[in-house]
C-alpha cells in the first residue's frame, strides 16, 4: 500500500467588521430566544391576511406596469421560447395555442 501525505492545514483567515465611530470595540447585543424576541419588541401574531395588506399601487395601472417590469427582469435571460410545433407530442415541444384558447 503506498504511503499517503498528510494534507497540509489552510491558514485561518480572521473576518471582523468595523467598530462604529468613537467607539474602541463593539457592545456586545443581548441574545434572546425565538420566543423572547417578539416579547422584546412587542409585536402581536398575524391573524388574518387583512393584518399584511398594504396600498403600495396608486392605481391598477401601476401595479401592471410593476408586474410587467418584473416578469421582463425575471425573464431577462432566459432564451427565447423554441417555435410550436402542432403535429409533436414529445415533451420539450411547446403546444400551439389558437386564438380561441
């Protein structure tokens, strides 16, 4: 059996963020649970999805303008659909649609 090297050890590398301004070292923040953490800032649960809706939008237009920009950056990448094909059945083809569907 021939004989194996040890691997030798990667050296440490020290990440550390800056102290705020005027200070000589951070203050340490309080560790708290996931069950004290609501407690402390005195939020109350979530019971019913009215409680998260927000008047973002001035109007409906404003919100299709917003979707279209997305759905433009989401798909800003991605190639360009392949041609339909009516008489293929195999799965990468895309079906064709009428304008009655």
């Amino acid at each position: 059996m021939p004989a194996v090297e040890p691997v030798p050890a990667l050296p440490e590398v020290l990440v550390s963020t800056p102290a705020p301004e005027g200070s000589s070292h951070p203050w340490p923040r309080p560790r708290l649970s996931v069950e004290e953490m609501p407690v402390a800032k005195n939020t109350q649960p979530t019971r019913s999805p009215d409680d998260l809706a927000a008047d973002t939008f001035e109007s409906d237009e404003e919100l299709e303008e917003f979707l279209a920009s997305m759905y433009a950056e989401r798909h800003r990448d991605a190639p360009e659909p392949a041609a339909c094909n009516p008489s293929s059945s195999t799965p990468m083809s895309r079906p064709c649609r009428t304008s009655a569907s």
